[in-house]
C-alpha cells in the first residue's frame, strides 16, 4: 500500500466523521489567513519598489510615508501569522485527541494490548500511540498547509514576476527570445533543486524509521529497570543493566550517525542551493535593468518575487526532511493498527462454541487444544466440567500449559481449537504477580471495577488476609506495587476477590509468595466466604490439595488423572 493510501485509511476515519466539522472549520479558517497573508505579501512586494525607488531619488517625504505604511503591513502579518498558528493547534489538538482515545480504546478492548505481546509485533504500542499520533497530526497540518500557502503564493508572485520580465526578451540565440525569463529561470532552478535533494536524501525515510524504534527501544528498557529497581538492587545487578542500556542507546547513536551523514549532505546541497538562489534574481534581472526596462526598486522587487515564488516551487525541498519523518510515522501507525486488525480476526475466528449447559455458571471444555503462538501444541484433547460453586485444582510439572490453560479459559488467549464455556462476565484472574495500578488502596481492591465509598466491605476484606494495618491507609494513593512485598501484594489480590465476589475466581500461582499455614488460611477463607464462586486454581504448593472438591493433573499435552469429589471440603 502506497504512504499516501495508508495515510488516507488513517486520516479518513476523522475527516469523514461529523465530529471533524469544527475542526473543518478551524482548517478552513486557518487556510483562509494563510491566503490573506499571501495578499499581503504581494501588497509588501509593492511597498518594495516604492520604497527604493523612492530611496534612489532621494525623496524623503515618501519615504517617510512608506515607512509608517511597512509598520502597519508588519503588524498585519504578524497578527495573521500568530492566529493562524493558533487555529492550526487547535485543529492538530481536536484531531489527536480523537485519534488517541479511538486508538486506546481499540488497544485496550478484546485484550488486543495482551495479544500483540505474545508476537512482540508490533514493537512499543506505547511509543506509536503517544508521539506518532502526535508526529502525524502535527506534520500532516504543517506540510498540507504549507503546500497550499506554496501553491496560492506560486500563483500570486508568478504573476508579479512574469509582468516584471515580460517587456524584456533574453536573447538565448540570434533568432530565440526568451520572454518572462525570471519566472522561467525560477521554475528550473527549483525543479533541480527537487532532483538534487531527493537524490542525497531518499534514505532519510529508512533512517527515521529505525530512530523512531530505536528511541521506543530505549525508553522502553528504561521503564523497565525502572519498574523492577528492587530485583535489580537485590542481585546487584545494576552494572549488567548499565551494559544493557548503554547497548541500546548505542544503536540509537549508530542510527543517529547515519542519519546525521545523510542529513549533512542534504544539508550541503540545499544550503548551498539556499544560498544562491539569494543572488540569482540579481544576477538575473541585470540584462532587464541596464536596458532600463526595470528601475532600482525594480530590481528589489524582482529578488522578493523570484524568493518567493523559488521558496514556494521548492516546498519539496525544505520540507524533505518533514516528508520523510511523515511517511515513516504513517508506516508505524499502519502497523500498530494492522497488528490489532489481525488479533480482532483472531478473536472472532475462534470465540468460545459450545452447546448451552444446564448451569450457565459453570466451566466446561470439549476437545479443547491449546497452542503456543509459534503453532506448537501444549495441550489436547481436554475435556472438563467444573459446576457452579465447584472448586478444581489443577497440578503438574512447569512448562506444561497450566496457566496457559486458566489464560484460555479466561478469554484472553486466542490460539486454541475446541471449545470451552465460561460466565460471560464477572470472572476474575488473579495472576501469580498481582496488578497493583497507582491509586488509593481502596481503588487497588476494586479493580478492575470503580470503588464506591463504604468502608466495611474493604476494611472486612483487609481483615480476612491479615493486613488490617493498613484498613488507616485505604485512601492514601501511591505505589503500592513497590511499597508492599511481594506475599503482601497477593494478600491484596485475594481481599480484591472478597470485594468483588466474582462467579468464577482463577488462581494462577496466587499464593506461591505466602507460607504453607497462611496460603492454606486464605484459601480456605475464600472457599468459605464465596460458597457460589466456582474457584480454579494452578498451584505447585500440596498442602492446599485437600481444600479442593476436585484435582487435576496434567502431564505432556493432556489431563493426566482427575480425582473424585472429596466429602470432607471446607
């Protein structure tokens, strides 16, 4: 697909909603200065060659006339300028606003942000959200905008200059004349000019691209040291991180080198054609002056003309560098959305089919194989039932597919066959390393739901897993991930399953950080306390065996042994 298609499936979700129509009219509004100041810059062309024409006679009181005529054209243009610059923030800050949450919200349903992590593609979503939307907008506005100030001011000035060349022919050869050569001369010295620097700067789109990556890279690693300081302090394990660090940033400045060698010589060729084109209407209107055709102030309005309509025709060339940090930008953003696009297939290719059971509240599985992303089997041919307010252990040696199996059946791991049967809602996953977000305690035992405003419900919870300390510290928020342990953070994660009361409660290692006697506590407390919660739970500790009505055992793909039912639960 061609930049400019992807840029349009990515641009034309906004443009072409009924929600963009105050930013079309901010666009139009922005427009509609950039032209009037187009106007006035023809009116400053004028002022020009009155203003030294009037110089090289010596007529002082026109001159102090134009004078106080160049203070008011200056402060039009600057008033025009800033408000221009100020609608345009206001439509790049409209647009991507809306393409931020559309793209957050779409990054955050079906579990698309946990499934781009088991294919590592594509690299840092957080980097593409948060600077490429802000790129794509910012750029897109400058270089549509500048495109059509470059083409209204093309139109203006090619006038001015052609008028200003018309009454005189450049003899090119003894029966060929050239007439309106300044405007001419401008056309192919700008069209040259584009040749040249697409020529030294085509590469720039390769190199922006991997900058963009390798900066994302580099934050990345960075948050997560950041993230895991206790770890790394406790093993001493500073220096090796240092060297990963510094060998991240180190290809960040390999990639920078090379793009500071292409952008030099970029640099080198549109300084130099920058420079000369200073002097060339110069140069090029002697002929038009000493055949008198052309007056001094002439000659200076010429050189305004010919800048302007050169700098305009070579809005390629200025813009080169901009065009090609766009068009990586909407490489990036493409594949973000083409990544989510695939998981949403996924996800609708292989939701749960299972013919209705009699209990709605309950889990089951027929024929359900389990696969890696690389297509590898972990498990097969599984088949289960776990009744409503059922509980169901499942055992087995590390690395067979327990937790993978708990992921399936909590609807978040796409690569299965088969089928399998949950609540629709009201399921909660409790993982071995508890989520904690920053917040106030009492929203970390809520979540994922809101936390409403009563006391007892949390302060009872906190009670039940021993940490009735901190019921004083429910409305403190901070980093509760780093200022609790480890054993005290899955504390919290079992009083969020007193607080929410889910149907279905899915332990994956929940309690590995606890002593044998406090695990066997807490678990037995949930049992007792949620008597309708249907309870699964991997756990490698076998004291908590008896605590469960039903164990099972897997071993290389498949269940292994399934007990009875034990009569003496709870």
């Amino acid at each position: 697909m061609s930049i400019l298609k992807q840029f349009f499936a990515l641009a034309s979700p906004y443009w072409l909603n009924r929600t963009s129509l105050i930013s079309w009219l901010l666009f139009a509004a922005t427009v509609a200065l950039s032209l009037l100041l187009v106007q006035v810059m023809v009116e400053l062309n004028v002022w020009n060659k009155e203003f030294f024409d009037a110089l090289a006679n010596l007529d002082g009181p026109l001159i102090y006339d134009l004078l106080g005529k160049f203070i008011l054209i200056v402060a039009i243009i600057v008033v025009m300028r800033v408000y221009a610059k100020w609608l345009q923030q206001w439509v790049e800050i409209r647009w991507r606003t809306w393409f931020t949450e559309r793209l957050v919200s779409r990054w955050l349903s079906n579990q698309n942000f946990y499934r781009l992590t088991l294919t590592e593609e594509p690299d840092n979503p957080d980097q593409r959200i948060a600077e490429d939307i802000q790129l794509l907008t910012t750029d897109t506005l400058d270089l549509i905008l500048g495109l059509i100030k470059s083409v209204a001011t093309i139109s203006a000035f090619s006038v001015i200059l052609w008028n200003l060349s018309s009454d005189f022919l450049l003899p090119l050869f003894d029966d060929v004349k050239i007439s309106g050569y300044l405007l001419w001369l401008a056309i192919i010295y700008s069209f040259v000019g584009a040749g040249v620097t697409h020529f030294f700067g085509h590469q720039l789109h390769r190199l922006h691209y991997q900058q963009q990556k390798r900066e994302a890279d580099f934050r990345a690693r960075l948050l997560r040291s950041r993230d895991s300081a206790e770890q790394i302090a406790l093993m001493n394990g500073q220096q090796r991180e240092k060297s990963q660090l510094d060998s991240t940033f180190n290809t960040i400045s390999d990639n920078w080198k090379s793009l500071m060698g292409r952008e030099k010589k970029l640099g080198m060729v549109v300084n130099t054609y920058h420079q000369i084109a200073a002097m060339v209407p110069y140069f090029a209107a002697i002929p038009a002056l000493m055949a008198g055709v052309i007056t001094v102030g002439g000659l200076f309005q010429v050189r305004m003309a010919f800048m302007r309509v050169y700098s305009s025709l070579s809005w390629f060339i200025f813009s080169y560098d901009n065009l090609t940090r766009w068009s990586a930008t909407i490489v990036r953003l493409t594949q973000f959305i083409d990544a989510m696009d695939k998981c949403e297939t996924l996800a609708q290719q292989q939701r749960p089919n299972l013919h209705p059971i009699t209990d709605t509240n309950g889990v089951a599985c027929q024929k359900l194989s389990i696969q890696k992303p690389n297509g590898q089997t972990l498990l097969s041919d599984i088949n289960l039932q776990v009744n409503s307010g059922e509980s169901l252990l499942i055992k087995g040696a590390s690395g067979l597919g327990k937790s993978t199996l708990l992921r399936t059946l909590a609807g978040i791991w796409p690569f299965y066959n088969g089928h399998y049967h949950t609540q629709d809602s009201n399921v909660l996953l409790l993982p071995q390393k508890p989520y904690l977000p920053k917040s106030t305690l009492r929203e970390c035992l809520s979540y994922p739901q809101a936390a409403t405003p009563e006391n007892e419900r949390y302060q009872s919870a906190l009670e039940k897993v021993g940490l009735a300390a901190l019921i004083s510290e429910l409305d403190i928020e901070t980093e509760w991930q780093i200022k609790l342990s480890g054993g005290e953070q899955q504390k919290i994660a079992l009083a969020r399953a007193l607080v929410l009361k889910p149907e279905l409660l899915i332990l994956d290692e929940a309690t590995s950080n606890l002593d044998e006697p406090v695990a066997y506590q807490l678990i037995q407390q949930l049992r007792t306390l949620l008597p309708h919660s249907t309870l699964l739970m991997v756990s490698h500790q076998s004291h908590l065996t008896e605590l469960f009505e039903r164990v099972v055992e897997l071993e290389q793909t498949t269940i292994k042994t399934q007990t009875e039912p034990l009569t003496a639960v709870n």
